[in-house]
C-alpha cells in the first residue's frame, strides 16, 4: 500500500466491488487490514449517509480487510471524520472555532 495506514486513523476505502467504506484501522499486518466499527457510504434522500458495513456479527468488534479487495485508499476528510465519530460513538465533536483578540 501506498498510503501509509496509522494505527488508531480513521480512513476511507473504496473497494473494488465499488463500495465506500469508512473505518478505524487498529492493526495492519501483511495481506490484512484490521479494522473497527466500519461503515459503508450509501446514496439517501438527505445525500450520503452512513450505515452499518455489517449487519449479522457484532459491530464493536474488529473485522479483517484483505488488501486485495482494496481499489483505493484515502484518509477521510475531517468533516465525515467527525460524522463518522458521532455515529460510531455518539459523542458530539464540538465545531472547532477560531478566537481573535
């Protein structure tokens, strides 16, 4: 891979069956991935939303991802990154604001 994977980063993944994943990488070792609470990016009515990549094993255990279903990998950009937080937590990240003075 390319892209260096960071232990505890949340990054995307575009698979090569096309779909979009979003997940915490929490171990990375030869053809595998492994990975926590990931969610799958599917067209709704309100535009992207996020849903359960899996819906028969517990979601808060860690699941392996083989390198070769990988098309592409990115890190994911700060605000589905706290998107993907809220919903995998439900913890609200509080707006980052700026104080002039």
């Amino acid at each position: 891979m390319l892209t260096t994977l960071k232990v505890n980063e949340v990054f995307t993944f575009k698979l090569n069956s096309g779909e979009e994943l979003i997940a915490k990488v929490t171990h990375t070792e030869g053809d595998f991935i492994t990975i926590a609470e990931p969610v799958s990016i599917a067209p709704g009515q309100q535009g992207l939303q996020m849903i359960p990549s899996v819906f028969t094993a517990n979601p808060k255990e860690d699941f392996k991802l083989n390198t070769n279903s990988i098309a592409m990998v990115a890190q994911t950009d700060d605000s589905i990154k706290v998107k993907y937080i809220e919903a995998t937590t439900g913890i609200q990240v509080p707006e980052k604001k700026l104080i002039l003075g």
